[in-house]
C-alpha cells in the first residue's frame, strides 16, 4: 500500500511525466537481441508510462525523426551467398532500361538489407507465437520465421532447387530467361521448397523490393529519387494548395525527400 | 498482487475519440476522471511533425502508428468449421494504438448513417418482406435509436471537427450540390468543401450523365482555417496525400489531438495515465457493479483502480475481449443463437475500378483522406431492392486520398488489366500510367449474420495468459451480391469518364485478412431496446452492470455502408448527456429491462 499511497501523493504534483523506458536506447538496446528477443522488445516499447494532467506535455528534443540508413559501405545482413540472389533477382523484378535505372542503381538491395538488419528484420510488427499449423491463405502470413529469418531459410532453399533445375548453377549465373522463370515459379508457389513456403517469401520479396524502389530515400533505397522520377512523383512535399485547381497541368518541381533532394548536397 | 489505489469517479479505459469526447463533456460536473491508455503519449510536434511525416515506409509499411501485433492480436478464421490463427502481420484493418487511438490516423471522412439504417429490421421487412431481413441466416436488428434523435449530436460532432461539405437536406428542404439522400440535418456544414482536384470533377460529371448525384464527400480535412467551439484552432489543409495510415502535422485533420485535447487537458480534474494495460473489469460480489479494473504498468506491476463508473472507451475489438475476459453479458452462442456479447461481429466491403487515361494528367499526389467526389445513390434503401436478392448498399467514391508509390504498386496494383506484376512491362505501365490514373471506391455494408461473431479463443493466449479474441467472420451472398452490383455501378460511371482503359476488382470470394480493405469492424456489444437481444441499451450502457458503459461501433447491430466515425460519436454524445443529465443524479439503470 505505501505504493499507492505515494504514488496518489505524486499525482498531486502540477505534472509529472517519467519516462520508464528511452525509445531510443530501447531500440538500441534490441538491436543487440536476437530473433527469439524480437517479440518482447517490440512489446516493451509500447509501455512508455507517464501520467499527464494540467496541461499537455512538451517534449523538448523528442521529436522521433527516422533513422538514416544512408551513407554506410557494404552489406550488414546479407552474406555474399545471399546477395548473388537478391541483387540479379530485384534487377530481373525492376530492370534498368531505357526508362531510367533498375533496382540496384536504385539501392534496393542494400534497403533490404537495411531493413533485415533492423527492427523490422527481426519481426518487430509480427505475432510470430505457437502454435504454427498450415494456414490458409486468407489468413495470411503464417509462418514462425521472422522476416529475416525467412530470407535466411528461403535464399539456399531456392539455390538447392535452382541446382535442381538447372544441373547444379547457381540463379546468379543462369541467363536472364531462366531466372524469370525461377522468379515465376517462386511467384505462382511452383517451385517446392525445403523448410520453407515460396509464396511466404514472395509475397514478402516484392513487397520489399517494391518499398526500395519508392520508400524516401532516407531508408537506403530509391536512390537519387530514380524511382519517384519514374512516375513523377514529387516526393515529401507539403503544400499543393495552388495546384489542387491547376487540372491537368504537370507539376512542375522535382521530388524531394525527407533529407532534401542531392542537389542541396555539398560537393 | 495487484495494488490498490484511491477511487476516481469516472474511469476510461482506452483513449482515443470516445474516451476523449466523454472526459470533455464530463469535466464540467467537477467529478474525478482518469483515463488509462496502455500506449504511449502521441502529439504533433514530437510524434507527427511535418518535417518527417511524409514517409510512406515508416508509418504505413512499418506500421509505426498502429497496433504492435508482436504484442497484442486476435486469431481469425472464416467459419467454425477452421481453426482460428492468429493475425501474424496487420493486413485488412489497421487497428490504432496510443494517445488518440485510430483518430490519428484515419482519412477524415465523416458520414451521417440514413434514417432507414437505424431501423435496418422492420423498415426493410415492412419493405421487402420478412424473408429480406433472415435470408442468408441474417441477425438484423434495429438500433433501438433513431437519426432524429442522433441528428444534434452528429451537429455537435461536426461542429467539433470542422467538417467540411455541403448539406443535401436542410431541416427537409434538398439543397443543390448536397447529398439528396442524406437525413434532414438542422445546420449546413460548419464549413465549405474543400476544393477538387481534377479526377474526382471527371467522376462527377460522369456519374451526372449516367443520372446519379455526386456530392463533395463530408472532410474532417480543413477547407480552411476553423476555430472550434471548444477553441481549438485547425489550419487549412495543404493536400500533401498523406492522411490515412499516417498523422497530420499541419493541424488540419480533426483528432483528438487536434480538437480536443488543448482544452481538455486544461480541466484539473482529469488525468490521463499512459502504459496502463487494463487487463480486466472486476465486479461485486452480485455480479452487477463494477467496482474496479486491474491494469498493468510499464515495469509490468499490477494496479487494482476503483471508480464510481467505468467506461469502455477502446477499439471494439477490445472492448468485447474485455467484457468476455470478465464475465460480463452472456457470451453469444452461434449454435443456439442465444447470449449477446460477441454477436453480430459485421465489417465492411469494398471494392474498386481503375481508371487510366492518355490525355489527362491528375496528379495523384495531391490530395486528402475526404478529398473527393461521391454518389449515395445506391446506399441503404436508397434505391428499390425488389428482385435483387440483397439488402443494404454503399456509396461509390472517386477520392485523391494520395499518390503514394509503394501503397499504388505493392498494396493496390493500380496498374492496367494484363499488367505482370514485375519486369520490364510492369516498369513500362507503371511509368505510363502513375500521374494518369485514378480510383473509383465502393464503401459497402455488412449485415449481421448467425455465424459471423468474436468469442475468445481456445488455443492462443497473450503475454498477460489471456486467451486472445476470435474472431469467425465471413462474406455471405447477401454482401457479395449487393457489391457486385456497386461495382457495376461504379463501372458504369467509369466507362462514363471515357478513360483509355479502366479494370473493375469486384470482391470475390470469402473475407481475407490481406490485403488492406478497411478499418470499420463492428458489433460485439451491440445497443438495441432489450436486454435479450443487445449488450448495451441505446445510451451504451451494460444491461448486466449498469455503472459500466461501452463506447464505440462494437454498438452497431449491423454495419451501415458509411465510414462509422461520426456515428461512434454522436452515440458517445448522446450517452454522455444523458450520464449528466440522468445517470449522476440518480445511479442506476437508465432503461428499464
């Protein structure tokens, strides 16, 4: 009871906010665990406490800007084996050509790895608890892998059955027909993988390299904005106010993103 | 062991738009209020600024926003004849989570639900025929509620955010250029519309040569500056496209935040604890008051809070599990059809057609979550079902929500019919088409049906051991034939545009937890004129414990085919006025069963 007693003594106070657990140092803090620590960090920053009264509160130096995966050489999730997959394979998915480049100019798979190698890698957004019997498709995702385990347990299951296909080649060496056609086979759930649900990997490959083609290029992807001048998207833009009535008239500025544009770049 | 703490008078459990509208209207009695919120603090210099808040990857794809299902989720299934899973990723709804709940980041579009929905049962039966409200196993009820008396509290609520529109029906007079389907409302929308963009002006032309009626859609988006009657000051929208799945960092989205909080946060008597998980309502010893509720903070420590009344103020989905997790209300049995708290567990259906052209460039990008041209021709009754084997309808839309790329190319495929879905040719069309291209939407209903219901789960149970909610939830022919029959419409409309090409995506088959469709579930703890046949009478107040009221569209016998916001409110606005003017005074059952 001396909890209680003190903790309504402390609610007379004007305000009072105490802040259990920094976000940041929490994300920090489960980057260092593994996948099997994924499920309860990404449920411990949830539970910030802080109990607010008279007056709403002002967070001095909180504002929660994204980290910037930008900048740094060299992969830090994938292994060499793994990019001889997903560099030829997103390139084959998003092609450079004539309209401009494809997915590793544009930095795809360095987003993934970005993205495997952080929060999300580690399935900080998935209910990845038992029991785990074949779902339907309806719902959903429905494996125990988190993202990143997923890529690490699909990539060798899908070179075992390119070498099954293909008399022991690897994807990276075989033309660019047949890996539309191992693409195709991972797409339409053709290719039977060992341990591992081709279309659960699909559905998340193309998902992700779609996302490294168009997220902000804060993330490590769209590089240069290759993507969003593809469309001719403006970006992070905030104020279309004298464009909403200008009907059918191009807009006229290029993109920008969250960190400007390279052009605002010094040399 | 839980510890027990000093009783406040009103306790809220969850905090977003409900919880928020009933603290506001309940300051003024001076009682103590305390609003627990199991998540964090969320405002808009810190959390939602607009210097980092366009940024698709993070609040949508990452699901920075919303509910953490590593946390917290539900297991789903279509019938009792599967096993429920549990939802592993977010997909078809996108449940909210901290300060404001779902109200920050919803698009903004606020609808009034017609006169006929709230009597959903005998005017269609009067109609149709008896058979029209239980064909396809239906559990149709009306509200025990009608619009007329609902109509002040969608004014207040209006008023509140700023909605932006044009009346259809004042005080029983149409008016040009409004919804002509729409129920009399006694005030002309307390400002203008916002301004179109150039796809939806096509749709309404359109739609006006094939004979229907478009209307610019209702926007809690600011057509311009407002100052609400609370204070509040909101600033005009700037159109940037990113309003659903993220928070606005203009001011000019109505939500709690926005509308609410500068003043309630002033009122001395309330407080608001954050990290607060309520795990559980506790009764007396009869069963028939609530005497506490156990919570969980941050450092996992158990509090035991007592208060005079509480009052549900979470999403619906945890609202019922909280209800099911304490034993209160019978628990509905889909095999006898008896007990309530689960029934008529509805959702919604939608469906859409895309439309691309060569000539005209519409820069999708600039937009807002209401922006846009709508027709309500074929919602509700508005339209004569003789012969067409369903009730209930939904309104087709042609709103510039966003432009955002990766939700156009890895969530809605707007790409042409034939399009692969990578390589080379879909790089072609989708630099082809993207500043070329548009949606139509169809918003329609769902009814309540026998087998669709929440009950809590026998396998899968949470961090705290709870067993998770269940939810068994499918599409009968009753919605499947209704949305074929909007999307029909739709296409007629779109053919009507003279695009280049268009690709209707008519719903098909059973309800899928993916792809993302719509946040509007309902049911569960549904409101109606008896103790038999509701959970809460029409001022949400639990039949079984009378100091205990349940917020929200669980309320819904049925869900209508409008988005539920302004009607949660204007429920929660009527249950607030008569907690002040009834239920303090005299503490009791404000029904008699």
């Amino acid at each position: 009871m001396a909890d209680a007693k003190d903790d309504a003594q402390k609610d007379g106070a004007q305000r009072r906010t105490h802040t259990l657990l920094d976000r940041r140092k929490l994300l920090a803090g489960g980057a260092l665990l593994g996948s099997a620590g994924a499920a309860m960090a990404g449920g411990a920053a949830e539970v910030r406490g802080t109990t607010i009264r008279n007056g709403q509160i002002w967070r001095p130096g909180e504002a929660d800007y994204p980290e910037d995966a930008t900048g740094a050489k060299g992969y830090r999730f994938f292994t060499g084996a793994e990019a001889a997959f997903v560099e030829p394979a997103s390139e084959r998915m998003i092609p450079s050509d004539d309209l401009g480049p494809g997915a590793i100019e544009a930095g795809v798979p360095v987003f993934i790895d970005r993205q495997l190698a952080g929060p999300f890698g580690r399935g900080d957004h998935f209910y990845l608890g038992g029991p785990w019997p074949q779902g339907l498709e309806t719902q959903g995702y429905q494996t125990r892998y988190t993202p990143a385990d997923l890529y690490r347990a699909a990539i060798p299951a899908i070179e075992r059955w390119v070498g099954g296909q293909f008399s022991g080649r690897g994807f990276k060496s075989l033309g660019g027909a047949d890996q539309d056609k191992v693409l195709t086979a991972l797409e339409g759930g053709d290719a039977k993988l060992k341990g591992v649900s081709a279309k659960a990997f699909w559905g998340l490959f193309i998902e992700n390299v779609i996302e490294g083609f168009f997220a902000d290029p804060i993330y490590g992807g769209n590089r240069d904005m290759v993507g969003w001048k593809l469309i001719g998207f403006p970006g992070a833009r905030y104020d279309y106010r004298e464009w909403v009535g200008r009907h059918s008239e191009r807009y006229p500025l290029p993109p920008v993103g969250l960190k400007g544009r390279p052009a605002w770049d010094r040399a | 062991m839980a510890t027990k703490l000093p009783e406040v008078d009103i306790l809220l459990v969850g905090f977003g738009w409900t919880s928020a509208i009933m603290a506001q209207e309940l300051a003024e009695t001076g009682l103590s209020i305390l609003a627990l919120e199991r998540s964090a603090w969320r405002d808009t210099p810190a959390d939602m600024a607009p210097t980092f808040d366009q940024d698709e990857l993070r609040y949508y794809w990452r699901q920075h926003l919303f509910q953490n299902v590593s946390h917290d989720t539900l297991t789903i299934r279509n019938n009792t004849s599967q096993t429920a899973l549990p939802m592993r990723r977010l997909g078809s709804f996108l449940l909210g989570t901290g300060v404001g709940g779902a109200g920050v980041h919803w698009n903004g579009q606020i609808w009034r639900f017609l006169p006929s929905d709230f009597l959903a049962k005998s005017h269609n039966a009067q109609r149709y025929g008896p058979q029209s409200v239980t064909q396809y196993d239906m559990t149709v009820q009306d509200w025990g509620v009608t619009y007329e008396e609902l109509e002040p509290h969608y004014d207040t609520f209006d008023k509140l955010c700023g909605t932006a529109g044009k009346a259809g029906n004042l005080r029983g007079q149409i008016q040009p250029g409004g919804n002509p389907f729409e129920g009399p409302r006694q005030n002309e929308f307390p400002a203008p519309p916002l301004p179109m963009t150039y796809a939806p002006t096509l749709f309404a032309k359109a739609a006006s040569e094939v004979g229907y009626h478009p209307f610019p859609h209702p926007a809690g988006n600011m057509s311009q500056p407002y100052q609400n009657p609370l204070g509040a000051q909101l600033g005009q929208c700037t159109y940037c496209g990113f309003c659903e799945k993220f928070a606005c960092g203009n001011y000019s989205k109505a939500t709690p935040q926005t509308t609410l909080f500068p003043s309630l946060f002033t009122k001395p008597n309330f407080t608001l604890k954050t990290g607060a998980e309520v795990l559980k309502i506790n009764l007396d010893s009869n069963g028939k008051r609530a005497v506490s509720v156990t919570y969980v903070d941050g450092e996992g420590r158990e509090w035991e809070q007592p208060a005079g009344a509480i009052l549900l103020g979470a999403y619906i989905l945890h609202n019922v599990r909280l209800l099911l997790l304490s034993g209160i209300g019978k628990p509905y049995n889909p095999q006898t059809g008896e007990g309530v708290v689960g029934k008529n567990y509805a959702y919604q259906i939608t469906s859409s057609v895309h439309v691309f052209y060569d000539d005209k460039i519409l820069n999708p990008f600039i937009g807002a979550g209401a922006l846009g041209m709508v027709v309500d021709d074929f919602n509700g009754d508005n339209f004569d079902h003789s012969g067409k084997g369903f009730i209930g309808g939904g309104y087709i839309a042609l709103l510039t929500t966003n432009g955002r790329p990766v939700e156009w190319y890895a969530g809605s495929h707007i790409v042409p019919k034939d399009t692969p879905n990578w390589g080379p040719k879909w790089k072609a069309a989708v630099a082809k088409n993207y500043l070329k291209s548009a949606t139509l939407a169809t918003h329609g209903a769902v009814m309540s049906h026998r087998g669709n219901y929440l009950d809590l789960d026998p396998t899968y149970r949470d961090i705290y051991g709870r067993p998770m909610l269940r939810m068994t939830f499918d599409y009968t022919d009753n919605e499947h034939k209704m949305s074929d029959f909007l999307t029909d419409r739709a296409t007629d409309i779109a053919k009507a545009m003279r695009p280049r090409e268009f690709r209707a995506n008519p719903r098909k088959g059973s309800w899928s937890v993916v792809p993302y469709q719509t946040t509007h579930n309902t049911g569960g703890a549904i409101m109606g004129a008896t103790p038999q046949d509701s959970v809460v009478n029409t001022y949400m107040q639990s039949w079984d414990v009378p100091n205990l009221f349940v917020m929200g569209a669980g309320a819904f016998p049925q869900n209508p085919g409008y988005n539920p916001t302004a009607t949660v409110a204007a429920l929660t606005y009527r249950a607030a006025a008569a907690i002040k003017s009834q239920y303090l005074k005299a503490p009791g059952a404000l029904v008699q069963a």
